[in-house]
C-alpha cells in the first residue's frame, strides 16, 4: 500500500539540441482571415435616458455619502457639528427693568450667566450709550 502512494522516482532526460537556422525552411503565404463585427445593437431614446438618470442617481447617492460621511468625521474628530447646539447664532433682545441697587455689571451677570461679565457689560455700555441706570428704568439689551 505504501509503494503506491509513491511517486515514481524522476529519470532526467537531456536536452535536445536544434542548430539554428538562419533562413527558414520554407515561406508561405499568410492567409488573410476576415472577421466581420457584430453591428451595434440601436439603443433607442427612452433607454438612453433610463441610463442617464440612473448614472444621475447613482453619482448623487455617492455625493451624499461622501458628504455624509465628511461630516461624521468631522463631528468625530471634534470639528464643529452641522447645527447650532445650545447658543443661537443670533443675539435675542432681552428686557430688564431696573432694581434699586442695580449696575451694569449685575445686570450681566443675571441676563448671561454663562459668559463673560466684562463683554457683557462692554456690550450692555455701548447700546445704552452711558453707564448710568435709574431705578424703575426699562431698558432693551441684546444679549450674546
């Protein structure tokens, strides 16, 4: 059983050698095959413009992706997302009336907590023009 799953043992056989001619033997006409084309089937209006707004569908649908996945990217990468989060781009007008006691600087601090008093109150001076405030006075600030 062993013997059969052996490969017979391999006999080199030498090389036979060819001398080398310098003109051929003999020279004959080549023969002239002619191959005659399919004609192009006709492709009619309604199929060309299928395949036109498929090939549209498919480029936009890439594009999309593309975008899509820029901006996820983007967002992942700590890049500024696609919508406002929290704070409006635009500053709202905000209606105070004035307390006994109140300043600029306590106004800012109660209007907008979350920034800067010093921009606030720097914003708050040159909207109302002066620094002075009398009690029971409304005034209008836009606030950042």
């Amino acid at each position: 059983m062993v013997a059969a799953l052996q490969a017979p043992p391999r006999v080199r056989v030498p090389a036979r050698v060819v001398p080398l001619r310098l003109v051929p033997d003999q020279v004959r006409p080549e023969r002239v095959v002619v191959v005659h084309r399919q004609p192009r089937p006709r492709v009619t209006r309604r199929e060309r413009a299928a395949v036109y707004w498929r090939r549209r569908a498919i480029a936009t649908a890439l594009g999309l992706g593309i975008v899509l996945t820029a901006a996820h990217a983007g967002v992942a990468l700590g890049g500024s997302t696609t919508s406002t989060s929290g704070r409006s781009p635009h500053p709202h007008v905000e209606r105070v009336v004035v307390r006994q006691g109140d300043t600029l600087w306590s106004i800012a601090r109660r209007v907008a907590p979350q920034s800067d008093p010093r921009r606030v109150v720097d914003g708050f001076a040159a909207q109302l023009r002066t620094s002075d405030l009398q009690a029971g006075e409304l005034i209008s600030i836009r606030v950042p």
